[in-house]
C-alpha cells in the first residue's frame, strides 16, 4: 500500500511539474464585470534600460510600454477617468466592458518624458502617483540625467501636468512613508495613527487635494486606511491578487494589476484577461498559507 502511494505521488508531482513548466492557464476573475488598474512605475527607452537596469522588472522599456498600449487600442479596451471608478464603486453609474485605468508609481520624470506622450497618443487616462516628500521645484531633464538613479517631478512639471494634460491626474504615493526603518519594517508599521494622518494630510495639500492615493509598496494596515480617509481621500490602491476592482471592493484598498518589465505581451495579455498561470496561482496560494500579503 505504501509503495501504491508513493507511486501516485511520484506521478502527481511529475503531472503538476510538467503543467507548471508549460505555463497553464488557471481563470482568476474573468468575469467581464469590473475594472482593470494597471500599475507601473518607471520607463526607459530598450536601449537604456539594458545598460542600466536589465534586471530590474520595475523598469519598463518604452517601446514594451507602447507595445502594451497599443494592444489595449487595437483591441476595444476603453480608457476610463479616477472619476468614473468613483462612480461605478458608489453604484451611481455604470462603466463599458473592458475598462481600463494605467496606473505610474514613485512619480519618476520618466513618467512625463516617456510615458506620457504614449498615453495622449492613445488618448488614455492614467493617474501619476507622486512622493510628495521628494517633490522639488526644477525638474531634471530625463535625457540629461544618469539614467542609472532615479530623479522624481519637479513642481514645475507636476504644474504643467495639471494645465497642459487633463488626462493625467496627479495622486499621492504618501509624503514620506515610501522607505523601510533600519529593521526592514515599512515606514507606516512604525506609525501610530496621528502620525500618519499627519503624513497623509501632508501630502494630499501639496498635491492640491488630490482624491487619488496608492500606498508606498500596496502596503497598509487598518489604520493606514483610516487615516487617508480622514485626510480626505475618496480612492486608495493597492496590490492584490492581480486582478480587477470590482463594486464589491473596499474604496480604500482597491486592487491593481502589476505590470512588470519581464512581462511578454502574451502575459500581459493574460493578466488583463484574469488569467495566471498555474506557477503564479500556486505563488499566491502559498502566501495565502502562510500569511503573507
């Protein structure tokens, strides 16, 4: 009987192995109901990031980043505004299928110089979400930069945004909350709840009273949320499961979908349709096990 066992579970593990290694497919929220919020955060043209950043799937090569946009055009997804998804979670109006908002992270002037023109080109809404601890008045010009360290907006360019660019509207990525304590822990675990009322009142003044918020690293705890309601956020987004946002969401901890560098435009694809793949199911599974989010 032992050795009955043991064979089947030889066989299992060679089954689950092989179904791993040919990326299956496994449904994760295909309905059509909902929205798709896609999350970037920084980008460079090819060349650059392979001289710079190869390894690094937070930096996205530009001509991937249009790539995906085009996809989005060509294939009947319809770009939709931070006010529209307010609408839709208060159940007061209703969105197309297939919609859509693309979401950029940290406010890196990437974001302006390369981002930007390939969201007007398409004419898509996206919200920019900026550091506002490390706002300063000038910009740096990306082509004059070193391209192998980050450099963030300017007022300058955020006010340019503002007047010169409706379609995309500026959110807040914290004030200063976006770094890890000397122990590792994030900056808001180490918090307590004036404090961070304090940081995000901060930053949603700076920004004009911005209704739009992401947390630093989609990272927040029950208090986290409280406090950005209170300083006067209506939405508030972060990472889960990679999937879309539906009405039955929580405002204040919605869901995006990470859209990585590494990323081919079938797997971009795929997460935009609610699919993973059976080793990126099993990934969130054993987060799930063990506790982690």
């Amino acid at each position: 009987m032992k050795k009955k066992f043991k064979i089947i579970s030889i066989v299992l593990c060679i089954t689950i192995f092989i179904i791993y290694i040919s990326g299956f497919i496994i449904s994760n929220n295909k309905s059509n109901e909902g929205i798709i919020v896609l999350a970037y955060h920084h980008f460079l043209k090819d060349k650059d990031k392979e001289k710079y950043w190869p390894d690094n799937y937070y930096v996205m090569a530009t001509e991937k980043f249009e790539e995906q946009m085009k996809y989005l055009k060509e294939n009947g997804y319809k770009s939709i505004s931070p006010s529209q998804i307010e609408c839709y979670l208060q159940n007061k109006c209703k969105i197309p299928q297939k919609a859509f908002i693309v979401t950029i992270d940290d406010g890196n002037i990437s974001s302006y110089y390369e981002a930007l023109p390939i969201l007007e080109k398409y004419d898509f809404y996206s919200i920019n979400f900026v550091i506002s601890g490390r706002i300063e008045n000038n910009s740096y010009e990306l082509d004059n930069t070193d391209k192998s360290i980050y450099y963030f907006l300017g007022n300058d360019l955020i006010a340019d945004i503002n007047k010169n660019h409706p379609k995309m509207i500026i959110g807040s990525h914290s004030h200063q909350m976006h770094i890890n304590d000397q122990n590792g822990k994030k900056m808001f675990e180490t918090k307590n709840y004036e404090e961070l009322l304090e940081d995000a009142k901060t930053s949603y003044n700076l920004l004009n009273e911005t209704r739009f918020m992401a947390y630093p690293f989609g990272a927040q705890n029950e208090n986290y949320q409280k406090a950005v309601k209170e300083a006067g956020f209506s939405l508030a987004f972060t990472f889960k499961d990679n999937r879309k946002l539906t009405r039955k969401d929580n405002p204040y901890t919605l869901p995006r979908i990470d859209i990585r560098a590494t990323d081919s435009i079938k797997d971009f694809k795929n997460k935009i349709e609610g699919k993973v793949t059976l080793k990126n199911y099993t990934k969130n599974i054993i987060k799930s096990i063990i506790g982690k989010k």
